[in-house]
C-alpha cells in the first residue's frame, strides 16, 4: 500500500478532478459546487478526497458547516485558475475554427458604444458569414491567454504595446446641446462656461484620464480661478454624452466620439475651433498573434482601418510623431 500511495504522487496528477477542486474553492462550499455542476455532494467529495490523495497534502479544512482552503490549496487554486481558462479558451477557439467564422474583440464600453457599434452594420452587410463578439469592459485582458482575438484600447503611447496600431488620437472641446443654449445666457469666451453645470467623469483625478478634465482645460485657457456653478459627474463617457443631449450641461468631449453627434446637429460646440485642446491619449488596435493569419480578422482590421481614416479626416487628425510607422 505504501509503494502504491508512493507512485500515486510523483506521476503527474490527472486533471479530471480540477474542476470540481477550483468550483469548492471559490463557493468553500461543497453543495453549491455540487449544484454549479449539476453532480452529487458525495461525487463532488470523492472526486475532492481523490485529488488531495494524487496531491498527498489536504487542499480543504472541513469545519461543521464550511470548509477553507490549507495553503497548499491556495497555492494549487492558483495554478488552476491560470490553466483552466486558457484551456477552455483553446478549446473555444478549436470549436470556432471549426464552424462557423466569427472575430471576438474586446473594448471599453463607451467606445464600443459610441463609435464602434454605430458602424457595424456596414461590416456585418458586407460579410454576413463572419459572426462579430463584442466584450465591453473596461479591463484590460492578457491577448496572449484571453478567449479574444484583438482589443481596441485607449491610452499613451508609452502604455501600449510593441505591435499596436494606432487608429486616431483626439481633441477635446466643450459641446452641449442646441436647446440649452437656446434657454441659456450666450457663451462667447472661456470664462462663460462656468455659468453652466459641467460634466465630468467622476474618477479622472485618480486616472491617466485626468488629460480630460474641466480643470485642465480651464488652465490652458488662463483661469485657474474659474469655478462652475454646478457639477454633474458620471463613470462613463457615453453617459456624461448622454447627459449632454438632454440638455443638463456642458460636456468636455472627446471629438472621435461625439464626430455624428456634431455632423447632425444633436450637439454644437460652444466656442470657435481655437479653444479645443490636444490630448495625448490615443485609440488603438492590438491583434492577438495566434488569431493575425486568419482571413476573417485580416478582413475585419482592414475594415477597422478605413473606419478609422474617416474619422482621422472628421476630426482633423494628422499622425503623431513617435506613431508615424503605425498608421496606414
């Protein structure tokens, strides 16, 4: 028996009972990962006692009513919350090459909102055999391990990766919509703006984002004393957006953003071009190596690319210096 428990822990462990290990683990609870995986709590304990007897140590202290995790079933927890997403993301992706073409890109959710989805449908008419997923968050996932086969992010330069295409910068400009100025004291210089509640993004003083602010824009324009009447603060761009269409202020935005909402009149700018002023941040597009050679998202990037010309010659924007080599 001995011998036998011996050669049971120096051959590599089967993998079959992970699952069952990482679900107790993140409940600490034996009947939901049971119920999670549609198994018995005596299956869900067996296949527990099994693994911890292939491993050689206890993973689990079991208590009257719960169970915790022993450190060295923290230190495995952390192997296999690495391992089984990038297996099912393989898994995912062998599924997906074999049917039907799809691309899955990953965005923050106010460009995926606000300049990427309103022009889809062009793409989606033109290749109606490509399946597009989209993932709106705002956290940026690893390309070479994520389920994803590109990202358009937003940022400096300096933050983005070796490989990323710059698709267009940007300038910021107050704009608000044309019925409240109608109802509003006329904006003719800088400081008229502070007689209106302004928009701002609640946690862009903790963030690079504080490139976008009211208080910097009041600096660049020599009032560092200036003080709105009133602030209206959000967490996105498209609600801060949003909230400007109807009326409640004056938003600092970002022109790629807010180019159709400008062209068709739903929002003005409230001083002449010269008030605008430059940010450093960036949009850009980064495609996950194992997913470049595939012809549906060569298709899809090529697409990106003229959307993206279009808006550089909307906005007015010419390439950066140090970006030069990535723009098409």
């Amino acid at each position: 028996m001995q011998h036998s428990q011996t050669h049971l822990r120096t051959r590599p462990i089967g993998a079959g009972h992970l699952r069952a290990f990482e679900a107790v683990a993140r409940h600490l609870n034996f009947r939901a990962a049971a119920e999670e995986m549609a198994l018995t709590q005596s299956a869900v304990s067996r296949q527990i006692q099994s693994l911890e007897e292939e491993v050689g140590v206890p993973l689990f202290l079991r208590h009257t009513r719960a169970v915790e995790l022993t450190s060295a079933g923290a230190q495995l927890l952390l192997a296999v919350q690495q391992s089984l997403p990038r297996i099912d993301g393989a898994v995912r992706q062998i599924r997906a090459s074999a049917g039907r073409k799809s691309v899955a890109l990953t965005t923050f959710a106010s460009f995926a909102s606000m300049w990427l989805i309103p022009r889809m449908e062009a793409f989606q008419r033109d290749n109606p055999e490509i399946d597009i997923r989209i993932d709106a968050s705002d956290s940026a996932v690893d390309l070479d391990v994520a389920d994803v086969d590109l990202a358009l992010r937003y940022g400096p330069a300096d933050s983005m990766p070796a490989g990323a295409v710059r698709l267009f910068g940007e300038t910021l400009m107050p704009v608000a919509s044309p019925w409240l100025l109608k109802s509003s004291p006329a904006i003719r210089k800088p400081e008229d703006i502070a007689g209106f509640t302004l928009i701002e993004a609640g946690d862009a003083h903790r963030t690079h984002l504080e490139w976008l602010t009211w208080r910097r824009w009041f600096d660049a324009a020599g009032l560092t004393r200036v003080q709105p009447r009133r602030w209206l603060y959000f967490n996105y761009a498209y609600q801060m957006v949003q909230a400007a269409l109807a009326g409640q202020g004056v938003v600092l935005a970002r022109s790629p953003l807010i180019a159709e909402s400008l062209s068709n009149g739903d929002l003005v700018e409230v001083l002449p071009a010269s008030q605008r002023v430059d940010s450093p941040l960036a949009y850009w597009m980064l495609v996950a190596p194992r997913s470049a050679a595939r012809p549906e998202i060569a298709a899809f990037c090529d697409w990106l690319r003229l959307q993206a010309a279009a808006t550089r010659e909307t906005i007015g924007d010419g390439p950066d210096p140090d970006t030069v080599d990535n723009i098409d």
